[in-house]
C-alpha cells in the first residue's frame, strides 16, 4: 500500500513539473521584424498572438508590412504602452509630395477586424480632388452637411499652404475657395468608417497625425502616416497576462481561433499552471492531466485516512 502511495504521489507532483513550469516557452512567439519588436497581440507566426490580428503582419527582408483590405503598408512603429502602430503606404500625399491619380491604398479594414483595429480619433484623413459627385458631398453616410472639418488641429486650409501643391498645377493658397466641392476635405475616420479612394471618388490623400501633447506649428511639421489603434478584449488581456505569467506564450487554435496559451511541449486552454490552479477552483483543464491528479489525489486521501 506505500509503495502504490508514493507512486501516486510521485504521479501527481510529476505532472506540475514537467508540464508547468514551460521555460523558454514565454519567448516561443515573440519575434522582431528589423528592429521593430513583433509581440502579443500581434505576431508572425501561425498560431501565435490574438486570432483578431492573424495573417495581418508580414516581415520580407527585415521590413515589417501590414496587410489589409485595401492594401500592404509598411509598419514604422508599434507602441505596446499606448497600443497603437504607425503605417506608411508610398502613394500618401505629405507636405512635399501630393500624390493624384487614385493609387493610394486609403484605408480599409476587414469587417471582421473593425473591433480590434481602427485609425486613432486624432488621425486626420484628407481627402484629395474628389468629384462632385463623391458620396462625400452627398450627404454621406446620413447628415445633410459636408463632413469636412478640423482634427486635432490638423486641417485642409493649412495643408492647402503645403509645398508639394505646385508640382501637380494647383496654385498654393487659391485652393478650396471656389464654387465647387473643395479640393481637400478633412476628416476623422469614424465619420466614414472607411477610406476607399474609388468608392469615395478621390483622387489621392494624406494622412497626418500629432503626438500629444507636442503641438507643431504647421503642416510641413505634421507626422504623416496613419496611426492606428489595436485594442483585444479586456477578458484576453488577462487570459495573455496569465498565460505569459505562467512561463506561456499567447497563441489560438489556427482552426477554430480559440485562445491558447502555448506552453513548450502541450498547449493548455487557461495557462501553464493549470493543473496546480484547479486545486483553488480553477477553469477548463486538459481532461487527462487533470483525471491523473484528481485519481492519485483521491487515492492519497482514501489511504491517508485507512492509516
Ligand atoms: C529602425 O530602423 C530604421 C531604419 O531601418 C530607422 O530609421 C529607425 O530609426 C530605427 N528605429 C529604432 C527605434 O531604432
Ligand atoms: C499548440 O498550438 C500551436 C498554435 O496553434 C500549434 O502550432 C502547436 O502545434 C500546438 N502544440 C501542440 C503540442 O498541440
Ligand atoms: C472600394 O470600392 C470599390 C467600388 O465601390 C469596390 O469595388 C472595392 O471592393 C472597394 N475596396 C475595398 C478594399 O473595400
Ligand atoms: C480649421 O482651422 C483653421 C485654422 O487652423 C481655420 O481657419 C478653419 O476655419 C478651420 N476649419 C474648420 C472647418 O473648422
């Protein structure tokens, strides 16, 4: 009867060990593309990050991009701290540069990922030669009014004062004043939930954003690109904290795109510390690892008490 206790207990404090503690597994999916860190919830390879940013981001000789609807981008910057990533799309009008012919990508995001990926609100798109008939000036999506307008300071009549308007034969200052549609129109991306140059009928566009709370004078000092939010839920948020605290890696099922926490040799639905969580009320469990501990703990008990 010893002889079969120990065995079980043996059984039941190996499981913990050789299952648990995952070391090195923290490091599994974290990555970098050049210099630019790629970590939860993003990641590069299938299986890994929130399954809200799959087959998003794609790193070709050290340059990040990122792939949507509307196009590729290369990704400048992503800040974890304040969850949010820079984009650059080459056919962006800056200062220098105005950039017509409809080839900018603009921006539009999968339907599926709305919730998990937006431009920031102090992103200003502006919108270049667009036809009088754009949806824009129709009223577009409900009001009755023209949507241009100001974002974060950021706005058509300054950036009608940029350099690069000369080099496409639009006087610089005489702009936007005529009886027609303006040739710019500012805009946050929430009033038109989508930027689509075709759809829209615009022939080009920039994008600009500020870093709070630095405030520059104008718009040859505006950073242009396209900053964009990422945000999970709150409840993966804490399943990812759990998990990495446990010495795992935050993944998803590749099939159903359940969360996983990625723990070396096994996966584990909750995180790498599972089995000893359950003896405090714990959550989904592997079913065998967990029937192993719970037969050998009943075990210990039923001998404990016959001594
Ligand atoms: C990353 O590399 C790019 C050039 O490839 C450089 O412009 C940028 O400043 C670097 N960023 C950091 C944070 O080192
Ligand atoms: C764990 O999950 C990852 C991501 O889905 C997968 O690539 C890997 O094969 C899984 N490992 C095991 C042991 O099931
Ligand atoms: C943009 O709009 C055009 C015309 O409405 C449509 O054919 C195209 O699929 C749209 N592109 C995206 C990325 O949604
Ligand atoms: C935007 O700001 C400029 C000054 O920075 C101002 O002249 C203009 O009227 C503003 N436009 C709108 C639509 O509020």
């Amino acid at each position: 009867m010893a002889r079969l206790m120990f065995i079980l207990l043996f059984t039941a404090s190996l499981v913990p060990l050789v299952h648990g503690s995952g070391a090195g597994a923290a490091h599994l999916c974290r990555t970098y593309c050049g210099n630019i860190t790629v970590d939860y919830p993003f990641a590069l390879q299938s299986g890994c990050g929130h399954p809200s940013y799959r087959d998003l981001l794609f790193c070709f000789n050290d340059v990040l991009m990122f792939h949507i609807s509307s196009g590729s981008y290369r990704v400048l910057t992503i800040d974890y701290a304040y969850r949010s990533m820079t984009l650059h799309d080459p056919h962006l009008s800056t200062c220098d540069s105005i950039v017509l012919g409809g080839r900018g990508n603009g921006f539009v995001v999968e339907h599926w990922r709305t919730p998990y990926l937006n431009p920031t609100p102090d992103n200003v798109f502006m919108l270049l030669g667009c036809s009088a008939q754009s949806p824009l000036f129709q009223g577009f999506p409900t009001s009755k009014h023209m949507p241009c307008r100001n974002v974060s300071g950021m706005g058509c009549q300054e950036y009608y004062g940029c350099e690069g308007w000369t080099s496409v034969g639009l006087a610089r200052g005489g702009l936007g004043y005529g009886s027609g549609p303006p040739v710019c129109c500012g805009l946050d991306f929430e009033a038109i939930k989508g930027v689509n140059l075709s759809k829209l009928e615009c022939q080009g566009y920039s994008s600009a954003y500020t870093l709070a709370p630095l405030r520059v004078s104008g718009p040859s000092e505006w950073r242009y690109g396209i900053r964009v939010k990422f945000a999970v839920e709150v409840s993966s948020d804490s399943f990812c904290k759990a998990c990495e605290a446990t010495g795992g890696s935050c993944g998803h099922d590749v099939e159903r795109f359940g969360t996983l926490c990625i723990c070396g040799s096994w996966n584990s639905t909750s995180n790498c510390d599972a089995i000893i969580k359950l003896s405090v009320g714990g959550t989904s469990l592997p079913v065998d690892k967990l029937s192993g501990l719970l037969i050998a703990s009943s075990a210990f008990w039923l001998t404990s008490f016959r001594n």
